[in-house]
C-alpha cells in the first residue's frame, strides 16, 4: 500500500508476497524463511536414516542448485522506461551475485527456460493495493518412488516501473524491490529493520544491497545445507565403491 507514515513523514511501498505451499509460522526476526528451516530438518532427517538421495534433493532446493536461470520482460512498460528498468534488474542481480560470492550464478534466458521470470508492469497490485513489488515462488521436491527425488524452484517477480502517483520508479527503488524479491527466492524473509533489503521501502532512501546481518543469516542457513550436502555426496561415493 502506498501509504504516508505520519511519523517519519515517509512515502513507503509495501513489497508483498505470496506463497504457494504449506503455512508458515515465523519465529520473531529470523531472517531466514521458516520454510528453509523446515527443508533443512528435512533433509537432515533424511541423511540420518540414510535416504540419501532425498536428503540431497532437499539441499540442492535450498542452495537453489548453484544457479538462478532468469528472464526479463518488459513488454508492459513504456519504451523509453526499458533500458533503465532492465539495468535496475541487473544491478539488484549484480549485488545478489557480489553477496554471496558467485556461490549462486544468475543466468539469463529465455523466458520458457527460466526458472525466475521477471516481469515490469507500470502498476503492480497485491490484493488491491499498490505494492512495489511482487514474489510468488514455489520449492518443492518431487518424489517420483524408487529413491528418485527431483528439486524444482520457480518465481514470479512483478516489479512496478511507475510510483502510485505516476512517476518513473527511482532507479534504486526498483534495485531495492528487485533485491528484495530475488532474497525471496533466495529464502530470506521479510525483515522489519529499514536498512535492510529484505525491509521496507522507503522511495528516498532506497536499499541497493544486503545487508550483513542478511547475508550472514542466509550463508548460515546455506552452509548448513552444504555440510549435509557433502556428507551425502561422501556417503554415496562410498557406498558406489562396494559394488
Ligand atoms: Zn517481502
């Protein structure tokens, strides 16, 4: 909602987001998504009764499997606002990728061959109201039986081009918007510290990069993966040397 903070005397835009999934109950300023949290006991109980295979689809879900295959669209904005927008996407992707230090590539590909599809709209809504941004995500490990486990991540990114008043979008206010729903499907959680990409929007004071505190609680969260990701990989190297 674009809503005036009587207070501060700052215009602020929500950036929503949805989930399509299982509920979620957030335990006070985890940065991290409890969803995250739960796929890492997942995958830690599945190691520990050594399904394997399974434990590593958990931990490829959560790594995001290294890579990020991401389009843009900007078909639904003016001309003259494609190039900047376009940029404002890489530079949110260029700080993600700076962030975690290239642990997780972002490639950009056909939108049919994307597994985040970006997309610019002079006006995006979350029910009815303004919103700076939009995330709709889904990670989900398939189990096809017989051992056989298969990770998939897809997003949705709606980013608005336009302020509610008709304006161009500030180019670090879309950074902002466009970081903040990438830390989503990174699994970060909303955070409520202004400061933080993963917190509000204030159009004025946009921010253009994580924080510390956010990327030292997703690399926590990401490191935990790794570790039962390579104690898996270990396993199973050992377990083919028996044949
Ligand atoms: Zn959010």
């Amino acid at each position: 909602m674009n809503s005036l903070n009587t207070k501060a005397g700052v215009l602020l835009l929500t950036l929503a987001t949805t989930f399509i999934g299982s509920a979620h109950a957030a335990a006070p300023y985890d940065l991290v998504q409890p969803k995250m949290r739960e796929m890492i006991k997942v995958a830690n109980q599945a190691m520990n009764s050594g399904n394997i295979e399974k434990a590593i689809a958990y931990t490829d879900l959560i790594l995001v499997q290294s890579e990020i295959k991401y389009s843009i669209n900007t078909d639904n904005i003016p001309d003259y606002q494609r190039d900047s927008s376009r940029s404002a996407a890489h530079k949110a992707i260029d700080a993600w990728t700076e962030a975690l230090d290239g642990e997780v590539k972002f490639t950009e590909v056909e939108p049919s061959q994307a597994n985040l599809r970006i997309k610019f709209e002079t006006d995006v809504r979350s029910v009815g109201s303004e919103v700076a941004g939009y995330a709709v995500w889904q990670r989900q490990v398939y189990d096809w039986g017989n051992g056989n486990y298969s990770p998939k991540l897809s997003g949705d990114i709606s980013l608005r081009s336009k302020t509610p008043t008709g304006r161009d979008m500030p180019e670090g206010a879309i950074i902002h918007s466009a970081c903040h729903e990438i830390g989503h499907l990174l699994g970060l959680w909303d955070s409520p510290n202004f400061g933080d990409v993963m917190g509000p929007l204030h159009l004025k004071k946009p921010i253009t990069k994580p924080s510390e505190a956010e990327v030292s609680a997703l690399q926590e969260a990401r490191q935990v993966a790794q570790e039962i990701s390579q104690t898996c990989q270990a396993q199973k190297a050992a377990n083919g040397y028996k044949h």
